[in-house]
C-alpha cells in the first residue's frame, strides 16, 4: 500500500485582509504584504500565491529592469523564509484597459495591454522561481449577449493560450474558471470549459485549471465533481477551497463552514486520486469575517487547514469495504446514513 499524501498548503497575501467590502470602508488596518511571508510557516502553510502585482506593485509604470529587480527581491524573502511560490496571476480586471475584457475586449489597443501584462507577468513568474501562470478570465465576458462575438471571443481566448505556450516553454497555464461576477455571463465558466481550451491548444499537457470550491457552486455544480472531472484528465493544477451560502456573491468562506459533506467529498475526490504525490498544493482562498478584530487576522487560515486534515483522517478512515458492499447492494440509502454518522463520529 503507497505511503499516505503529506499535503502541503498555500494561500495568497490578499487572504490576509483590511476587511473592506463593497458596501463599507475598511475595519482593519493595512498590514504590509512582505511582513505577511513570516506568517506562513507558523500557520502551516509553505506556499505562496500571487498576482503580478503582488510581486512587483504598480508594474504598469516600470521598466522591465526595475520589474526584475523588485522580482529578485521577492525571491529572496521567500528563500529566506522557506517558501515556495506556487503560481503568479495577471491582474486583469483593475486597469482601465480591461473594464470591457482583456483579450476579449472589443478594442484591439485593450487586448495589446492585456498581452503586454501577461508577458510581464510571465517574466514575473519565472524570475521569482514559479513555473505556473493562472488566468483567472475575470472579466472575459459579457453584460449583454449582443455586445460580443461570442466565436470570436472564445477564438480570441485560444490564441491568448497559444501564445503564452509559445513565449514560454516550460510555463504551465492553469485555468480558473467562474461562472459571473464580474461579468455577469462569463465564457469561460465551468471546469469543462477549461479543459476543452486545453485540449485545443498547441500543447495541451502545459493546459490545466484550477478549480475554485465557491466558483463551482455559483455555477451549481458540485465542486467534487469539477475536481474529479479534471484529475480524470490528468489537468487538475490546484484547488482554492473555501466554501459558500448558496448563489451569491463569491463569499470566500473557511472551508467546511456551508457544507460540511460537501467539504468531505473535495477531499475524498482529491485523497483517492493522490493528488499532492507531484507537489501540488492545497490552496486555500479564504476571507475572515469582516466583524472580525486584529491586526492581521489568520484565524480563518488556521481553521481552514486544520479542517482540511480532519477531514483527511474522516476520508482515510471511511470504510471503504462496507462502503463497496452498500455500492453493490445499491444501498444509498444505507451509504448516506454511514457516511454521515462516520462524519458525526456516530458508531
């Protein structure tokens, strides 16, 4: 029998947060993102994730010698503190360029920005030690169907795939799907979407997603199945877990909190697949409460991960020979009883 998965985890800087929301000012004080690295050991976590411009901060108005420069001091912090950086994200859906897409955009002078930030951000990834580039296509889609093309955008979509394949070869592309927000129809918005992009690209085996526990829920779809669908595939990159009350806003609750079954089955899909034996990550996206107090506040982390491996020794301790009795008798009903009492602690 293999040796269990030690995972491993990860969380962004932005998941360590003033508390602002859209509808109030913030109710923290700002807390520097290079003081936030020391943070990570101590809660567990030894990988970093994070957009380009939380690499090098107003990068749209820098030389590429000073984008390399602050990029070199980044990695630095990063071996001084034992961390790996495990992807780099272009922000694409803050600059005025993109307001109506990026490589969507129906101007071609956005779509030029767009790719010029994606390379940068590209340059960014390898300089600091990372070897993925997440597209997270924000703002890839419409307000009014009537307002794109939509062929041309998905076309449009491939190419932008294809040339960051071509001016990298070795970087991989992982695709985050969402459904809305901010669009309010995206055209990337589920996991077979971006896998189909993968396989229609010059070399699929660079082509993976990312999937999002709460982005999969906002397009009513189980996020266990999403990260199933994907590791059949051989393209599941990473995971952001968090969780989500119903189809809202993307909520970035801790993991586990909305639905706790739910939460089970991420980690069963992802504990009977292996995932983690090559070093994937476990990537956390979570946002504490905003009534929370403190400065920073991590226990939304720290919770987030512990129920994760609780969750670990749930899967690894479920019956797998009783549960294959039910399966062949067809006894669901007899299956969900077990699984919920194994889950309760119920004998």
């Amino acid at each position: 029998m293999s040796k269990p998965v030690t995972y491993r985890f990860s969380f962004g800087p932005w998941n360590i947060s003033e508390g602002g929301d859209p509808f109030g000012p913030d109710v923290r004080a700002a807390f520097p993102h290079d003081r936030k690295f020391a943070l990570y050991k101590k809660l567990g976590f030894d990988g970093v994730q994070f957009h380009d411009d939380d690499v090098v901060p107003g990068l749209d108005d820098l030389k590429p010698a000073q984008i390399a420069a602050r990029a070199k001091e980044v990695k630095k912090m990063l071996r001084d503190e034992g961390l790996t950086p495990e992807f780099v994200a272009p922000r694409l859906w803050f600059a005025h360029q993109t307001i109506d897409g990026a490589y969507t955009s129906n101007r071609a002078a956005d779509r030029k920005y767009a790719w010029d930030r994606t390379r940068k951000c590209i340059d960014i990834t390898r300089a600091i030690g990372s070897r993925a580039v997440v597209l997270w296509l924000a703002r890839e889609g419409s307000y009014t169907r009537e307002s794109k093309d939509a062929r041309l955008a998905y076309r449009r979509l491939l190419e932008t795939v294809d040339a960051i394949l071509e001016y990298d070869r070795e970087v991989e592309i992982w695709i985050e799907p969402k459904p809305n927000e901010p669009t309010d129809m995206a055209y990337v918005p589920t996991a077979g979407h971006a896998i189909s992009l993968a396989y229609a690209s010059r070399d699929h085996a660079r082509v993976k997603a990312l999937i999002e526990t709460a982005h999969a829920l906002l397009a009513n779809l189980d996020p266990s199945d999403e990260m199933a669908f994907c590791l059949a595939h051989g393209k599941l990159g990473s995971v952001h877990l968090n969780d989500q009350n119903g189809l809202k806003y993307d909520q970035d609750k801790n993991f586990g909190s909305a639905n706790l079954r739910g939460a089970f089955n991420q980690v069963r899909v992802l504990e009977e697949a292996g995932y983690g034996r090559r070093g994937e990550f476990v990537g956390l996206d979570v946002k504490t409460m905003r009534t929370q107090a403190g400065v920073p506040v991590t226990e939304h982390l720290a919770a987030s991960r512990r129920l994760f491996l609780h969750l670990v020794e749930k899967v690894r301790t479920w019956d797998r020979a009783r549960v294959e009795e039910y399966r062949a008798a067809r006894d669901y009903e007899g299956l969900e009883l077990y699984t919920l009492q194994h889950l309760m602690g119920v004998r």
